[in-house]
C-alpha cells in the first residue's frame, strides 16, 4: 500500500455529485492505493485499490 494523499474533486453536478464531492473534499485523512505490476513492463501496473480509513460508504 502507497499514502497517496490527499484528492480534491471539483465541478457541478447533480444533488448527488455536489454530496459526493463535498464529503470527498472535507476528508481529513489521505488515500491509500494499492498496484499490481501486470507484467515486467515498467510501464504496465494496475490500480488494485483506494482506500480512505475515514471514508465511509453505506
């Protein structure tokens, strides 16, 4: 797992987008995402997962 920081979204949207970007801009905590080397290609990596331990979805 990788600290990514912190992520910041921006824009307008729908009642839903506007709720999800404010609770995603108000995270105190930073992001932790997770890669995967898919081959030995430096290049070739995929994003496994973020994770955010103040997040919470229902």
């Amino acid at each position: 797992m990788v600290p990514f920081g912190k992520i910041t979204l921006g824009g307008i949207g729908g009642p839903l987008a506007m709720a999800a970007r404010d609770t995603v801009n108000g995270l105190r905590e930073p992001f932790v995402t997770e890669w995967r080397q898919r081959s030995k290609k430096p290049w070739d990596w995929e994003l496994m997962s973020i994770v955010n331990s103040e997040l919470e979805l229902p």
